[in-house]
C-alpha cells in the first residue's frame, strides 16, 4: 500500500467520524414522561409524592450519581432549576403558574 493511498485512507476515516460526531451533537433529544420515568426508577414515586420544589430538588439531589448525571444530559443542563421545571411539566403535569412560581429568570 503506497502512502499516498493511506492518506486518502486515513482522510476519508477522520472525515466520516467528524460527520457522525457533528450529527450526534446536533440531533434533538426529546424529553418525554417515558425517558425520564425510565432513568428514575424506583425513585419515580417517590417525586410524584413531593409536596413543593424544596422537596423536588431534595429528592434530585439524593439520586445516585449516575442518575443525577443520566438526568442533566437529557435536560441538556447542568443547573438543578431546569431538572425540577421538567419533571413538574412531565411526570407533575403542573405548569410554573399553577404553583405561584410566575416569576422567572
């Protein structure tokens, strides 16, 4: 093999991974009650019984880390606000209005 073929080789191969990286990246994640419910697990009940946010972001924080970490990458978020807006307008159904919480940053 000449190395002119494996320059082509190698360049077709760099080219190819950096298409499917840009498409992994720029792909739409959709949140549904189903994904979240499924990264949650048994824990799953126990937020449907949470009274108010305190409580919401109590519960978040006591998940396991892979949990935690499985949650922000679906929320696309690394902030504990947008994990609770989520699961109350998903697993909740409450908007931010119902609650009082009109108010946002």
């Amino acid at each position: 093999m000449s190395a002119t073929t494996m320059i082509y080789i190698v360049g077709l191969s760099i080219a190819s991974m950096a298409f499917i990286f840009i498409f992994m990246l720029l792909r739409k994640i959709e949140i549904t009650e189903e994904r979240i419910l499924k990264i949650l697990g048994e824990h799953a009940e126990e937020i449907k019984k949470a009274k108010n946010d305190e409580e919401l972001k109590e519960l978040i924080r006591a998940l396991p880390k892979k949990k935690r970490t499985k949650l922000k990458t679906l929320f696309e978020s690394q902030d504990l606000y947008d994990a609770v807006k989520h699961i109350k307008k998903h697993i909740l159904k409450t908007t931010d209005r119902e609650n009082g919480d009109v108010n946002q940053d």
